[in-house]
C-alpha cells in the first residue's frame, strides 16, 4: 500500500489526548437522553448511539437492579443485540499527572458478566430473577430460535471506555470461537473503536480511492461494456479495500453501516458457514461501484485495478464481510479467500447528478430515510443553490454525508470548494466551516414559525409527507404579510390559511438556524451547572466542602434541596430543554421590534456586523 493511501485511514490518539473529547460526549449525550449527569449511563446510551439506535421501536435500556448482565438490548426480531457496558471515572483519570499513559485495564469480571446473560438467554430450563424487560427478551428470542435457528440472530457486545488485559482478550478470543459454533456472535468494542465511530465522518483532503479487484477466470467472470463492466468478484477483495480506505470507499453513499439491521446480521451469519460462503454470490444484491475509470482488461493476470473508485450501493454487504471474515479462525479464513465471490457492477462515471439517481434507485436492500429521497427535488436543489449564491457562501447539506463527500471529492464537482465555507478565526483550534444541515433547519424553522409547541414534543417526521404537511410548511410555503401580523398576538394559533406558496428566503432560514445555534451556544450541560452551583454554595457557606480539594462534604439530601432552591440552577435546567420554545420567542420579539421576519427584515438582520 503507497504511503498516500495509508493517509485514508483515521488516525488514533493516546488514551490521554481522547479523555477530553469523550467527557465532552458523554456530556452532550447526557443532555439528550438523562436528567442529570451519570457516566455511566451517559457511555450506555453513546455506545447505542454510535454502534446500534437509540430508536425506541428497537432500543430497550435495563442496566440496574435484575438486569441479568443486560445494560441495553436491541430487538428487531429475529435479530437480538445484548450489551454489557464500563466506563471508569474519567475525570479522576483526567487529573492524574501521568493520564496520558494509563488507559484503563478491564479482566475478566465484565465479559463474564456478558456470558452469563447469554447463558440466561439460550437456557430453555431454568428459572432466572431478572426485571421483567429481561424475561420478555428472553421470551422473544428463544420462541424466534425456536421457530427458526437459522434466521435467529444473537450478537452479544462488550463495550468498555478502555481496553482488556491481555488475559481476558484470549479468554475472549476463546469463548467467541466456541459461541460462534451455536451461531452467535461475540463482539468486543473498545476505547480505540469508540474514537473510530466518533470520527468516522472525519474525512481526510485529497484522499483518491485506489483498489484490485480478482477474478477467477476473465473470460468466464467479466462483462465488459463501454463505460461499465460486470464482475464476479473475490468477496476478500472488498475486506482487503476497506482495511486500506475504511469510510472514504463510501463517501459518495447516503448512509454508513446499519448495525442493527436484521438483513446485514443475516449476511454475516451466513458467510460465516461453507455453504453460505459458497452461495454468497447467489444469496446477495452485489455491489455497485463508480469510479473515474478502471484498467486490466487486456492484462494477462486475473485483475481489475478500479481508480477514484467509490461504492455507492453496497456498504452494508463490505461491513458484513469484514465482520465475518475478522470472527472466523484462520483455517475458515482460507475457505473464506477461495470461496466467497460478490457480484459488482462497475460504472465509469463522475457526474454527481447520475450519482444521486443511482443511489437512490439501487439502495433498497435497507429502507432509504425520507430525507434522502427528497434530496433531488427540485425544493431542496434551489435551496442549496441559493445559499451557495450568497456573498458569503453556506453549504446546504441536504442528503446524508454529501459534506464529507464533497470534502473529499472536490475536484469532481465544479461548484464546489472547501475553503468557500471556512470560518476564518484568530488563533489555534479545529477549522470550522459554514455549513447547515437541512435536517437540523427543518427543526428550527418549524419553531421559527410559531409550531415550537410541535417541534419541542419531538417525533415529527419532516421529510415524509408529500402535500400539506410538514414538509410542505417547512420547505414549499413562506409566511404572509397577514401570518405576521396575527403572530404578534398573544393568541397566535398556526393555520394554513397564513402561509403563501412558494420557497422562504435563505436569509429567513439563515436567522432561524442562527438564533438555533446561538441558544445552543449559551446553554450548559446539566453536569457542569451542578458543580458550577455546588461549588458557589460551598462559598458561600451554604454547603459544606473543600474547594482547592474539589471535595463535597454536605450529604447528597442537603446538596440536593439547595440545589432545588437555587434560581439560576433552575434557570438554567430549563434553558437546556425548551431549545424550541426560545426560537420562537426570539421571533415573537424580532416580530413586535421590526414588524415583521420577512425576506427584506432578515436580510438586513443577517447582515449586521454582531450577527454576521
């Protein structure tokens, strides 16, 4: 591999130079999901969110009392994930001196805890004191094994915010090996993989994807056309490619790896058996693949070298065959090399409008999110367009990972430069960029105009509807000069009847988005305005501790009723939660100082020096 490919691969810090980032996740992520700070849950719903779903269709927290080694499952029958989670007290590793050489070292005691949930779950006999969720999981899995063996997936995963020893990693090793002979899956994250997922969008400048692809036998297993060719495939290939470019092979894909999917478990757990590697090909959609060209077709060896190569159907099919290849021993291994084939088309092409089509039209093997099958409309293309047409330049992102696309694909697209959206800063720090996600602006502008009530309640689908909905409101109607007048009331209610046809300005979605990240700007997390107010009442003599220490003395019962009486804690709590509420204020007073929030107003707002 030439030392320029070896650039595509993420690179890992030390333990030490991580622990900031991840306090600083699990932080965010306990803002989300928790009503207080606690690590430990905070690293649960972070694992779910990074290698599974939070969805609540599929995700099921049970980490406590008769959780049977459970933290966290995920059902999507016939497919089960169980998770047994630890995280250490990472700010006291923080504080020690020689934090960055330590990375904490886990033995045994917590896979042991994961078997004996596997044991619990696969044991048909006997009886178990678990919480009632367990029971039901229990229930579930063994009646779809029952059903049908074959189908029924278990993937039992060991998350720990550090490493194992390096007995407890053969003991791992070992008890993987003799699961994978009663068909399930042992899976083993640890800290490094948890900084791989958090920047797996991470995508480095001018990366060039470059990769072989082997036949058995060209003439028998290559098609050949004018700009595109069939291939049968080694299936070790595509193992080979990803461990050399990991996420960049996908750059031009709406999506990355579906962890929970039913669909991809069921791909893993066939190639994991002889018959199943043999009839892979077969059993499987294939992979489509575009690339700025490929060459070998007139070589004598059995060939293809595939340039500027990206896989725009098929990321689920790559991970699976990386995620049993890596279970199997090496004697499977070897069967797995001569035996697995995977059918790919390959299309010579760079023209990002055919792209998208393609994309759409062959990703079907999951289901596609709304958002990105709107993301050709003509809607969503003017409105990136427009703020890109801005004196400043936005970028629009409107389908999933088109920002690290481009990123890493600017020379392909002629509208397109990185540097357009750089946020210019004095001093050091990570570059940012201008940029905003149609997701996110969907959210913002619905509270903008006066539906925060809808929009803080959460479980609204924006991209779903076709007329008349949410989408509509949002991307294909503008406010009328009545919609203001009547907002300015107290008694303002939403109604059709006060929105005209058409597109807002990109200055009305800009001041929406601004107000949006300006009230995430001056919020702070639940845990550091709990120190914050806890080291204010030590003090002032209200509770009791040493501050130079950063010890509390006070019994949590006191901590906890001064901190119900305190009015900027409580000031604070709700700020943190009512994000929707606060855009819409922001506009009711906007509203009542310049009349109206219409296309002229916001432009000028936009523009101003402190706002700008």
């Amino acid at each position: 591999m030439s030392a320029s490919k070896q650039k595509s691969k993420i690179k890992v810090p030390s333990f030490g130079h991580f622990l900031p980032e991840v306090i600083h996740e699990l932080e965010k992520v306990s803002d989300i999901y928790l009503d207080s700070y606690n690590e430990h849950l905070a690293f649960v719903y972070m694992v779910a969110q990074l290698f599974e779903t939070t969805n609540e269709e599929n995700f099921v927290l049970t980490d406590g009392p008769k959780d049977g080694g459970i933290d966290f499952f995920i059902q999507a029958s016939p497919s089960y994930s169980i998770y047994q989670c630890k995280c250490p007290n990472l700010e006291t590793i923080q504080n020690r001196e020689d934090s960055q050489a330590r990375t904490p070292k886990y033995d045994q005691t917590p896979l042991e805890e994961l078997l004996a949930a596997v044991e619990m779950l696969t044991d048909t006999q006997g009886e178990y004191d678990v919480k009632i969720l367990i029971k039901r999981l229990r229930g579930d899995y063994q009646r779809d094994h029952l059903a049908d063996s074959e189908g029924t997936n278990l993937t039992a995963a060991l998350a720990v915010m550090g490493e194992l020893t390096e007995p407890a990693r053969l003991a791992f090793q070992s008890h993987r090996t003799r699961l994978a002979e009663k068909g399930i899956s042992l899976r083993l994250i640890e800290w490094k993989k948890v900084y791989e997922a958090l920047h797996a969008l991470d995508a480095p400048e001018d990366v060039d994807v470059e990769f072989d692809v082997h036949v058995e036998d060209k003439q028998n297993d290559l098609l050949a056309h004018r700009d595109y060719c069939y291939v049968l495939a080694y299936a070790y290939d595509f193992y080979k490619a990803f461990r050399a470019h990991e996420w960049n092979l996908f750059d031009w894909n709406v999506r990355f790896q579906i962890f929970n999917s039913p669909i991809n478990k069921r791909i893993i757990k066939s190639l994991k058996t002889r018959k199943g590697r043999k009839q892979f090909h077969h059993l499987n959609n294939g992979l489509l693949i575009t690339c700025k060209g490929y060459s070998g077709m007139k070589r004598a060896d059995n060939r293809l070298t595939v340039k500027g190569a990206q896989i725009i159907n098929g990321c689920q099919t790559v991970r699976a065959i990386c995620e049993a290849y890596e279970d199997l021993t090496p004697s499977e291994q070897e069967e797995f090399r001569r035996d697995a084939r995977v059918q790919v088309k390959i299309i010579r092409t760079t023209d990002p409008v055919f792209i998208g089509e393609l994309v759409i039209s062959t990703n079907d093997q999951n289901p596609m999110k709304p958002r990105n099958l709107k993301s050709n409309s003509a809607e969503q293309r003017d409105i990136q367009n427009q703020f890109r047409m801005l004196p400043t330049k936005w970028f629009y992102q409107r389908k999933d990972g088109e920002w690290a696309s481009l990123t890493t694909a600017s020379s392909r697209v002629r509208w397109f430069r990185k540097s357009d959206y750089i946020v210019f800063r004095k001093g050091r720090g990570r570059r940012q960029f201008r940029r905003i996600d149609n997701q996110t602006l969907a959210k913002a502008w619905y509270a903008f105009t006066g539906h925060s009530h809808r929009a803080l309640r959460g479980g609204i689908h924006y991209f779903e509807d076709e007329s008349g909905g949410v989408y509509s409101r949002v991307f294909k109607s503008v406010p009328s000069p009545a919609f203001w007048s009547v907002f300015r009331q107290t008694t303002f209610v939403p109604s059709d009847e006060y929105f005209d046809q058409g597109i807002p300005s990109v200055y009305q979605y800009l001041l929406a988005y601004g107000i949006a990240e300006y009230i995430d700007s001056r919020k702070i997390s639940s845990k550091a305005s709990k120190k914050t107010t806890i080291q204010r009442g030590i003090k002032e003599g209200i509770l009791k501790g040493d501050l130079e220490r950063e010890k509390i003395l006070s019994p949590p019962q006191e901590i906890n009723t001064f901190l119900a009486s305190d009015v900027e804690y409580n000031v604070n709590r709700m700020i943190l939660y009512m994000r929707e509420v606060l855009i819409e204020l922001f506009s009711f007073v906007l509203s009542q100082k310049y009349v109206a929030c219409d296309a002229t107003n916001c432009q000028n707002l936009t523009s101003l020096p402190h706002l700008a």
